[in-house]
C-alpha cells in the first residue's frame, strides 16, 4: 500500500475561494517528496489538507497512518516553560490518558530522539534558549516521538544554521532508509534535486515526477512565476528568491 | 515577632478566611498560569467586571451571590463571544464593549435608590463574612478547576505552546481556548463571595506572573503560583489585622507586592 494517495484535492478556508486545487500524487513508502511552491502558494494548506484540519475540502486523500506534522520554528513560543525534552515529550500526549504518567518507554524514546538529531546534550536547555536551527531539530524529533508512517515538514531548513542543516538532512536519509515518507516544503530547488520526488504547487498542482523530469526550467517558470531567479542557464543549479514567510 | 505573625488567626473569622484563601489559592494560581500563557489577562479582568449586574440583581432579589455571580459570567461570555465575531473588530474590542457596558449597568443598577447598600461588597468581596457553606461551595468549585486543569494540563500545553500543530498532537485548540475561558468564570464565580470581582484578578494573576518569571518548566510554575497565591492570602490577612484595612484589599496588595521583585527582575516574561 501507498503511504499516501491524494486524488482530485481541492479546498482552503474560506468558501469559494480554494488555496489550493487539483492535486494528485502518490508517496510510497521510503520517499522524501520536495513540495515547492512560492509564499502562499499553497505548501502549507496542502499539509493541512492532509492532516484533516483544513475547513473546506474536496477530493480523496488516503493515508498509512496519521501523520506528524513539523512546524515552522518560528510558530513555537518561546517564553513557554518547557525545556527541549519537555517539547520531545509533547510527541507522546495523544497516546498517553491524562491521569497517566507518561510512559517509559515513551520518555527512553524522547531521550534518544533528542540524540538522533544531536541535541542529547541540550535535554535540559529551555526551549526558548536553544538556536532556531536546535529548536527546528526539537520539533523534528518530537515528530519522530509520534512514530508515524508520513511526517510533514514545513520549510525545515529555512534560516537554520550549517550544523542543523547537516544534521537534519542526515537525519532525513535515515528516516526514508526506514520506510518512512516525507514530504518537505522547501525553496531550495537544488535540494530538492537530491530527493525522491518533486511537488511543484502555485495555488494549483503545476507537476509531480521524479526531479530530473520535474525541475525543468518551464516547469520552475511557472511554479514560482516572478519569484524565479535561475543563476546558471543549463537549468541545472537554480535558486528561488527568499522572502517573508508570511502565508 | 511570631506572636505578630499568629495573633490574626486566633479569632475563627480569620481562620475562615484563611482557608477561603488557601482553598482560593488551589484554583486561582494554576488557572492565572494558564491565562498569562494563553496571553488571556485581558479576557480574566473582563470575565470578573462583567458579572457584575448579575451580582447587583441576586443582590436586588436577595437571592445567593453565587447564582447572579453564574448568570452574570455567562450573560457576559456571551456578549464577549458575540461581538467578538466580527473579524473587522477583534476580540480586544468586543471584550471593551461589553464589559463597559455591564459594569455600567451593574454600577447603575446598584447605585439606584432602591437598591441595598452593598455595592462596595460585590467589588470588593467580604472576607471576614464568609460562612461554612461559603467555604464549601468555594471548595467544591475550587476542587472542580484543580481537577479540570489537571485533566487538560497536556492539551493546554499542546495549544499554548504551538497552537499549529495541536491538532496533529491530538488537541483542538479552539474546545481548550474556551475550556480555559470557562474555567476562569467558574473561578471568579467561587472567588466572588470572598474576593468580589474586582480583586479576584489580582489573586489570579499576580502570583502566576511571579511564578512564570521565577521558574523555567511548567509543573514547577504550577506549584509555585499556587504557593505564592496562598502566601499572598496569608500575608495579607496578617497586615489587614494589624494595620485594621481591608482584608481583601490587602490581600490583593500582597499578591502584587509578591510579583512585583520578579516581575521587575529581568525575566523571561520580558520578552
């Protein structure tokens, strides 16, 4: 079975007026699929579309599991009291009653979730004092904590420092050598070339494949409209200009 | 010096109060952790302000405080709700709106000249007046916000923390921004006969304040409003008897001059 299949998707939050329509693709197990798009071109209500939240949908989406979702770091409060493992740990409340402590073996794997994206050390450190690139990673491995077959990336190495970029796209490599699925929204075009699968969305689904068919310059083009800045003519090595990350 | 501190709690007035207080504490420094987190101070004030002409009509009607105190909460929840779902307006308005409108009604409806003269114990509360079966009521309704705010600690965590992804950790943010909403109208309503309504929001808020900026994880927070809360009371009753002020007031003050060293403190409620 697929580890996702979405047919005929359509849907935003408002009558009449879709964010985001026809979109059709399918993950398999074990794929990192790049999600590309310019700021409000639907990335981030395509996710919600597939973790059930979005007011208004039409179509099919059919999923392995429930999926876990990862924010953009700048969402997360900072003055919140809770320290990086605190946040980990959040990545257990859904399966644990709330007269129960949290399970041990559920705080045994915060503890080397923390570890898988390099932060044992930072167990204690509060959330707000970590890097955004260390509270990016605490966010990752909170979605791990939830152990789910499909994991929601939003923009995870957008302004993060060298060291968390590294780590995490380490860390991606591991989770699709496990089975796991992927989807990442992403500006960098040239990391996207390096994945299993391209998703280029402008309000609408512009292409789906493989990168070396999708990331063409006309598909680019007409992805990201005006946004587009190609540096080198072959089409190979492109960047997109990096704006706000208002949606 | 010890002497000074006891004396006040020889007379049994004051140990009820104190336990009113104490009791108060368990419900109003968690719940104003909470609120501070939920950046909901504003909705706090206005919940209490805004019950106010149901105060006044129990109090016309010479009916228990507690029952004017529940329809005064929910007429003004209402309003609040009501207004603020104008999207042009925003919640900050229609809470402005209508509690100015209510406490104006309340106030006119309790300085009107056939009303008793008690206006000045719905505002303030009357401390030293508080009976058995108002420490019992307080009690059962104090018991029932400890008990809702252990029952939704993690999902409140889960919304105050990252509100976006909630939902896909298994909390609806808008069911726990109101459970919240309607634990603190449980709140002031059994903080009412104690407090009144205009300094129960110093019960509820300071000491959180104070806790939010003196501890860095969230059950430690929880522990030490509640603490700080009942410190407040207790201090506060103390003062009240020696300086002979009011006992509510001076508990309120106390509440304040807690939070205020950390709150001025560099802390982490400043950014």
């Amino acid at each position: 079975m697929s580890a996702l299949e979405v047919d005929a998707l359509s849907g935003g939050y408002a009558p009449g007026r879709d964010a985001v329509r026809d979109v059709a693709f399918t993950a398999e197990p074990g794929q990192i699929v790049a999600v590309l798009g310019p700021n409000g071109g639907g990335k981030t209500t395509l996710f919600r579309a597939l973790l059930g939240e979005l007011p208004i949908r039409r179509g099919e989406v059919r999923l392995a599991g429930r999926p876990a979702y990862v924010p953009q770091t700048e969402r997360a409060r900072l003055d919140f009291p809770v320290t990086a493992l605190d946040v980990v740990l959040m990545g257990a409340y859904g399966r644990t009653p709330w007269f129960r402590r949290i399970a041990r073996a559920d705080r045994e794997a915060a503890a080397s979730a923390l570890e898988r994206v390099g932060l044992a050390g930072e167990a204690r450190t509060s959330f707000g004092a970590l890097s955004g690139g260390q509270r990016q990673r605490v966010l990752i491995a909170r979605a791990l904590l939830q152990q789910a077959p499909l994991l929601l990336l939003d923009e995870p190495l957008s302004g993060v420092d060298g060291v968390s970029a590294a780590r995490i796209e380490a860390l991606f490599g591991e989770l699709r050598a496990e089975g796991r699925t992927l989807l990442v929204a992403t500006h960098d075009v040239r990391q996207a070339g390096e994945w299993d699968r391209v998703l280029c969305l402008h309000g609408r689904q512009v292409a789906y494949g493989p990168p070396a068919t999708t990331l063409t310059p006309g598909t680019l083009r007409e992805t990201y409209g005006a946004e587009l800045i190609v540096l080198e003519g072959g089409g190979r090595a492109v960047e997109v200009g990096h704006h706000s990350h208002e949606h | 010096m010890l002497g000074w501190l006891t004396d006040p709690f020889a007379s049994p007035i004051v140990q009820r109060a104190l336990v009113e207080l104490l009791i108060l504490a368990v419900a109003c420094g968690p719940l104003g952790v909470w609120v501070l987190l939920y950046r909901n101070a504003y909705a706090a004030e206005s919940i209490s302000h805004g019950m106010l002409p149901g105060l006044v009509l129990a109090a016309l009607a010479g009916a228990p405080l507690l029952l004017g105190a529940t329809g005064g909460v929910l007429v003004a929840a209402a309003g609040i709700a009501l207004v603020a779902r104008d999207q042009r307006l925003g919640p900050d308005i229609g809470v402005a709106v209508c509690v100015s409108a209510l406490l104006g009604l309340g106030g006119l409806l309790a300085l009107s000249p056939d009303s008793p003269p008690r206006l000045q114990e719905l505002l303030f509360g009357d401390l030293l007046g508080v009976s058995g079966a108002d420490l019992a009521v307080a009690g059962a309704l104090a018991a029932a916000v400890a008990l809702a705010l252990a029952a939704g600690h993690r999902p409140l965590a889960l919304v105050g923390f990252d509100r976006g992804s909630a939902p896909s950790l298994g909390a609806r943010p808008l069911r726990w921004e109101l459970a919240l909403l309607a634990i603190l109208a449980v709140t002031t309503v059994a903080a009412v006969q104690g407090l009144g309504n205009l300094l129960v929001v110093a019960l509820i808020l300071a000491p959180a304040a104070a806790a939010l900026s003196l501890a860095r994880r969230l059950p430690v927070v929880l522990l030490l409003s509640v603490a700080l809360a009942a410190l407040a009371g207790a201090a506060g009753l103390v003062l009240s008897f020696h300086l002979e002020v009011a006992a509510g007031a001076s508990v309120a003050l106390c509440a304040v001059a807690i939070a205020l060293p950390a709150l001025l403190a560099p802390g982490r409620m400043g950014h």
